[in-house]
C-alpha cells in the first residue's frame, strides 16, 4: 500500500502526527532521534569548555555504571550456570537481553538495546580475557539432566573429591551420580574435560568410572575437569 501523499505541508504535518500517534514504537524513535540530532548539535556547536567537561563526566559515570552492573549480573549468571542452571550468558539467545533488562530495573537504570548489551559483553570479554561459554562446578548437580546418566547402566560414575599429598590423591568424600552404558562414555569424558572446573581454593575433584563386580568394584577410567585460575 503506497503512502499518501499530501500537496499542503500542514495537512502532511498532521498526517506523521497521526501515524506517531497510532504507532507508539515509531514515535518513542523518533523522540530519540530528535533528541540525539539535538545533542549531538548542541555539543558541536554551542557547548562551552566546561560544558564539554560536565558531559564527558556524565558520560564517563553513566558508561561505568552500566559496565558495573553487567559484571554483577554476569557473575550471578556465571555462578548460577556453574551450580548447573539452565540459561545462558550469550546475549544473541533466547530471554538474555530481557534477563539482563530486568536486572537493570531492579537499579532504576533503563534498559539497553540488543546493540549496547553487544558492546558491554564484548568489553567484558576483553577485559577478562574470556568468552561466554560458561564451565559448569562439577558437582552431582550439572549431571541431573544429562540424558546419558542413568539408573541402571554397565558402570557406575561417581565424583571424588581428593588432596594430593606428594605423588598420592588421598580421597576426601565421594557423591555417587548414577550409571552410564559403555558407549557414551566419550561424551561424560568430553562433558566432564571440556564443560566442567573446579573452583581455585575447592577440593580437587575427578569423576571416577567403576565397574561393579562380585569381588568388589574396578576404576576403569578417571576423568579429571579444568581447575579454574
């Protein structure tokens, strides 16, 4: 449908007032890019010396705050997904950048677009020197719904918490996780490697695989997961 077209400048001024009016989307973009053009004009061409200085101090504040309160929120979410959560701290999935807004409202802070939750993640990134893929705590709990941990299997998996003392492992305790078949035994060995740490000042920790037999039971492989630095 084309757009219609008005010879008579006012009645044209009145047709936008009416569109922005019935479409509250388009108009709170347009209050912003008018305010924008405003500021960006005002800075350039009127804006004294100390002018210049008030607002780099706003800015400066305001960009330190919300790098602040994204750092909160990572570290809670990083936390929680490592205790075995389900989530994300991705900001391209699902619910992130509405996790993250509700964050930021409990601050009074307005929400940010998909754009600045970008740039926030990706200065966090760099300034930590890490990614967004989160390790999980290995504990009984991340293994509660890997559909390869069973009630019933060929061999049975178990976390052990252990200290070293000289070339020994001395086990502290042990959490039984459940059984696992044979042939998914290179996906817990992926999981537990490359998906699971053990916190700096934790226990040390290893998932055992035991086969039960008559006379007992066997250790017939060890797992050992990254020790977060």
């Amino acid at each position: 449908m084309k757009r219609k077209g008005y010879k008579d400048i006012q009645e044209q001024i009145k047709a936008n007032e009416r569109y922005l009016d019935n479409n509250p989307d388009a108009k709170a973009k347009a209050n912003r890019s008018r305010l924008k053009s405003t500021c960006y004009r005002f800075v350039r061409d009127f804006a004294t010396v100390m002018e210049l200085k008030d607002i780099y101090k706003i800015t400066r504040e305001e960009l330190k705050m919300l790098k602040k309160l994204y750092a909160e929120w990572r570290d809670i979410s990083e936390d929680m997904l490592r205790d075995g959560y389900s989530g994300s701290v991705e900001c391209a999935e699902g619910c992130v950048l509405e996790d993250f807004n509700n964050f930021l409202k409990d601050y009074n802070h307005k929400p940010i677009t998909m754009e600045e939750m970008e740039e926030l993640q990706g200065d966090y990134n760099w300034e930590h020197e890490c990614s967004t893929t989160v390790r999980y705590r290995l504990s009984e709990q991340v293994f509660e719904d890997k559909y390869y941990i069973k009630y019933s299997g060929d061999y049975k998996v178990e976390i052990e918490s252990y200290k070293v003392v000289g070339d020994n492992e001395d086990m502290i305790d042990t959490e039984h996780v459940g059984y696992i078949d044979e042939e998914e035994l290179s996906t817990l060995k992926y999981f537990v490697e490359n998906r699971c740490e053990v916190l700096k000042g934790d226990f040390a920790k290893k998932v055992n695989v035991i086969k039960e037999t008559d006379d007992g039971y066997e250790t017939i492989d060890v797992y050992y997961p990254a020790l977060r630095k």
